[in-house]
C-alpha cells in the first residue's frame, strides 16, 4: 500500500508538472523566435535513518530547451531580421546581458535599435546600444552590419551604424530565464562569432510543433488519470482489507 501511493502520486505529480511545460509551449507556438521547453525528471532515492535506501521517487530537474531553428516567415519589414542556422542576438536587459533568437526589432524615442516587445537595446559588437538617425532608413548585410540612410539625405551619405553582436555559444552554458531570454552560465557576456549570419525581411517562427504539442497533452492528461486510479484502487484494497480484519476479529 504504502509503496503503490509514493510510486503513484509522484508519477501524477510529475505529469501535471509535464503537463504545464507543454501548455507552455503550445500558449507559445505564435511566440517570435521562441524555444520549445522540455520537461525533465531526475530520479532521488529516500534513505532510512540508518542509512539504507528505502525507495526511489522523481522530481522536477532543471527544465532543458529544444535550441533546434524554427521555420522562416517573410514578413518584407527591413527591421525583422532572423538567424540563418545556429547563432543568437544579443541584448540588454535589467539582469544584464541576454540572447535571443527573435529578431522583430524597433527603433525607440531615443533613436536606438530595441526588441519590440520588451524594448530592450540591441547590442553592437562593442556591447554598446545602436543609434539609428532620425527617421533613417535601415539595411541590415548577412554579417550583421547594420547602415542607414537618413530621411531626405541622397543616397551617398549613407551611414555605417556599426554591427549588431552575434554570437554562438554552446548549447549547454545557456540556461533560460523567467522573461523567456537565455544567458550564459559560465561567463558574464559571450564573444562575437564572425561566423554566425542573418537574413533581412524574415522572422524566425516559434520551434513549438502545436500537433505535437496537442497529443502530448491528451497523452499526458491520460497517463495523471492512470495514476489517479492506481490511488483510488489502492485505497480501496486497504479499506476491504481493513474490513476482513475487523470481521475476524
């Protein structure tokens, strides 16, 4: 009895924690650059007080990320740009620097290239925020250097605002904040990579399949069921149980 309630309501309990990061994903499946998450589970072991291992349950372990690229949509917008193959924009947000892969930018009031949603600065190679001129019209080149043209001024006078920071780092130093942006564990800011580059006028669409996405939560709504039953089954053996022995009595 005691062995089938802490197998059956750990795996229930692990299924409506699955069940959230898969409605996650699917509330997420329109979301600009946005990365499937997964769900993980790690195995801990209960010991006695004399130190032998009773039982094993699971819990929650550090939620992963599918980092694989999304489908490109063209959008034509000379600000929408998006990653061709591996590789991350960074950005500066009030924890510091952060990479994403959502590419739907925004020139602000002061003239500075910002994420449109949160309106966080875009980061030059220098680390530094990208100035656009007033009403200028922008080019973005596969490596990320960033040109404007300002409203009214010939097409000679064009400028060279700077290039947009790229980087590539490994997968596993990345880990994803609560605002949705990933940051480096190991080091404070990445280098730039040369290597990574982009495509102007697309937008990089969520990873999320929503098909996939669907049958996971019927799956998973099914599998917290079984365990339910395991739970009301269980209960009732041990009142009938319980009974006999009171008859015998």
């Amino acid at each position: 009895m005691d062995r089938i309630l802490y197998t059956a309501s750990g795996a229930a309990a692990r299924m409506l924690e699955q069940q959230a990061v898969v409605s996650n994903n699917l509330a997420n499946v329109n979301t600009t650059g946005f990365r499937q998450q997964l769900s993980m589970q790690r195995a801990v072991p209960f010991v006695a007080d004399q130190g032998l291992p009773t039982r094993v349950a699971t819990v929650a372990a550090t939620q992963g990320s599918d980092l694989s690229s999304g489908p490109l949509a063209e959008t034509g917008n000379p600000l929408h740009v998006a990653l061709q193959g591996p590789g991350w924009f960074a950005v500066r947000t009030p924890e510091g620097e952060a990479y994403t892969r959502a590419g739907e930018f925004a020139v602000n009031a002061e003239n500075q290239l910002v994420t449109r949603a949160q309106g966080y600065p875009v980061l030059s190679v220098d680390g530094e925020p990208m100035e656009i001129p007033d009403r200028g019209t922008v080019t973005f080149s596969s490596d990320g250097q960033l040109t404007a043209l300002g409203a009214g001024d010939p097409p000679n006078t064009i400028q060279v605002v700077g290039q947009i920071k790229l980087v590539n780092p490994q997968a596993d130093s990345l880990q994803r904040g609560e605002d949705g942006f990933f940051r480096s564990q190991g080091q404070a800011a990445v280098q730039a990579d040369p290597g990574v580059r982009i495509v102007s006028g697309f937008l990089e669409k969520s990873n999320v399949n929503a098909a996939q996405a669907m049958v996971a939560l019927i799956e998973n709504a099914r599998q917290f069921e079984m365990q339910m039953k395991v739970i009301r089954d269980a209960s009732a053996n041990a009142e009938r149980a319980n009974g006999i022995l009171s008859a015998g009595n």
